[in-house]
C-alpha cells in the first residue's frame, strides 16, 4: 500500500533565519506527518532545507535538525546566491529522490496548511500546483500596490504570471526533469514554470505575517527582481522604445518643418524654450531607451558566460551518499 503513496520534498531556501527556523522546522515536520498519517504520502518523505550561504547559524541549526529527525535533510550553498537559485538547487537535488517537491519560504508566511490541497490536486493529475495569495491584507499599502502594478506590467508586455502567486507551489519530478532542461541563469522562477506546461491549478491561502526574524526584500531588491522577470520574460520594452523612437522622429519630422517656417518668414529670435525643451527630451529618452537595451545586453552577457547557478559545498549525513547534482 505505502509503496503506491508518493514521496513529498518540502524544498525550503534558508537565508540567516536562525530566529525563525528552529520556530518553523517542527511545523513542517508536523505537518509531513499528517500527510503521512492521512496517507497522502509515504514515510520517505523530507524536509530539504537549503542553506544559502548564511553568515549565522543556520547550518549548524540544519544539521542538528537533521541528525534529532531522519524527516530533516540539507544542503549548503557554498555561498550566498539569492532565493531563486536557493530553491533551484534544492529543486535540482530533490528531483531524483522524490514524486513530488512543494517549495515554500522558512519564514512561517505561507500558509503549510494548503500542502494538503496541493497533494490532493496532484493525484487529480495536476504536475503544478500554484499557491495563491487570497488576501494581501498583512502586506502595506506599499508593498501591495508595487506588487499588484508589477503583476499587471508583467503580464500586459507578455510574461504568463499567475497572479498574486509567489514561489509557494507544488512541482512533480516529472515536471522537473524538463525543467532541468531550462539552463538560463537569469532565474526568475514563477515567470518560468508557466512556459514549461504540464497540467496545474491553483490553491488559495491567506498570508501571514513573518513569525521571526526580517525580510531579505527591500524595496532595492524588490525592483531588482521585477526588472530581472521583465527582461527575461519578455521583449517588449524593445519593441516600445522602437515605437516610442518612430513617434519622436515624427513629432521632430513636424517640428523640422515648423521651424524652417520660421526662418523662412523671418521669425527665428523667440525659439529658446522650444530648442532647450527638444534637447532635454530626445537626451532622456535616449538615455532612458540605451539603458533598456544596456539590461537586456547585460542578460546575454551573463548567459554567454554559462556559470553554474548553484554549487553545493555539504549535504547533512542522510544525503551525502547522493552525489549527483552538486553543479547546476
Ligand atoms: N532567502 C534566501 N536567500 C536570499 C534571501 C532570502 O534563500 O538571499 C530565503 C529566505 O530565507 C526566505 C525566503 O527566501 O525563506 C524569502 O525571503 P523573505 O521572507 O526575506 O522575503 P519576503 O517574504 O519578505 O518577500
Ligand atoms: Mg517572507
């Protein structure tokens, strides 16, 4: 009977949260045992938590999770790499032990709860399952209006991102074993895993507030990460400096003509203000458009260079027999 239950990998990026993960581990772990217990999944399942690169302890944390329960297991980053490649080397490592991953932040804000709604769609036949925020209500105005324009920008210049969805969800290993294939190092998963396909649905939950510790989302890296999924998602601000470049050569083509007008009929002192005005614009926009094409640049500058998005420097006892996958 367990034979036929699928194997669970919680897939958990960890970043200096020694104050909140010796809060939040044992939930997880409760939690892998209800699943177990409502036989949705089998007993092999773990708790992988990914170290990336902490400057506290939080691999020393890992590791003695690991060793008071077989359900706990780890890997350390060999250095800090930010949040997506954290979950992809975990993803990336979890993919040949397992039916099925859930990735979902340490911090104790998604709701653990929804996992059993995420298993049971994945026994509909569902390879992705989204979690979806029902509610920003915890968030400030702030944060919810940039991350509700960025959704709404993301989506209007073509980048397929289901909204209000963050990178709590529910990936087969059949799904990921194509994912592997996708070796970009601009990672920006929730853009990604929509281009991949296989059947998925979405499961609601209400996020919480942080349980310890802060946030690594700044302002800074909140903007950082929605120009990183504009551009690698989408060409269209390209295409828009293009077409904003045909309407200024127009407006200039008319303006031409209205000053050789001017010169013509003799009435040439009175264009300061025009002439101030036309050098500001067509020098912001070009700017403004050199520094659009300079990011997408940038990208292929990164790509070409194909340096490896996560290296693993240790793994807890319980993995170290597993070798595979330590460079991806
Ligand atoms: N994180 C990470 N590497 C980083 C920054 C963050 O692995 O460089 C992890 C962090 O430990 C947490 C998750 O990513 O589990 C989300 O980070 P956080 O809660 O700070 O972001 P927020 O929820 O405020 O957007
Ligand atoms: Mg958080």
């Amino acid at each position: 009977m367990n034979t036929q239950l699928p194997t669970l990998y919680i897939v958990i990026p960890c970043y200096n949260e020694e104050k909140v993960l010796p809060i939040t581990a044992p939930l997880f772990l409760a939690k892998i045992q209800e699943l177990v217990s409502n036989q949705q999944i089998n007993n092999q399942s773990r708790i992988l938590l990914v170290d990336d690169g902490s400057k506290d302890s939080t691999w020393k944390i890992i590791t003695e999770l690991s060793e008071s329960d077989p359900h706990y297991c780890g890997i350390q980053q060999s250095r800090n790499r930010g949040h997506q490649n954290a979950v992809l080397a975990g993803l990336m490592t979890a993919k040949d032990l397992c039916d099925i991953t859930i990735s979902i932040d340490c911090d104790g804000q998604d709701d653990i709860n929804a996992m059993n709604e995420m298993v049971a769609a994945y026994k509909d036949g569902c390879d992705v399952v989204y979690g979806v925020r029902s509610a920003r209500d915890t968030d400030t105005f702030f944060k919810r209006f940039t991350a509700q324009s960025f959704y709404k920008l993301l989506n209007n210049l073509g980048g397929e991102v289901v909204y209000n969805h963050a990178d709590y969800r529910l990936l087969s290993s059949r799904f990921l074993q194509s994912f592997a294939e996708y070796k970009e190092v601009n990672l920006f998963l929730r853009g990604m895993v929509p281009l991949v396909g296989f059947k998925s649905t979405c499961v609601y939950y209400k996020r919480e507030e942080r349980m310890a510790g802060e946030s690594h989302y700044p302002l800074k890296k909140m903007i950082g990460l929605a120009v990183d999924g504009i551009t690698s998602l989408s060409v269209k601000p390209l295409r828009l400096i293009t077409g904003f470049g045909a309407v200024v050569s127009l407006l200039s083509f008319i303006g031409i003509i209205w000053v050789l007008i001017g010169y013509a009929t003799g009435n040439t002192i009175n264009g300061w203000a025009s002439t101030v005005c036309a050098v500001f614009f067509i020098g912001g926009v070009q700017l403004l458009s050199l520094g659009i094409i300079g990011e997408y640049i940038g990208k292929i500058y990164i790509e070409t260079k194909h340096r490896p998005r996560f290296i693993i420097s240790n793994k807890t006892t319980n993995l170290a027999d597993n070798n595979q996958n330590m460079i991806g």
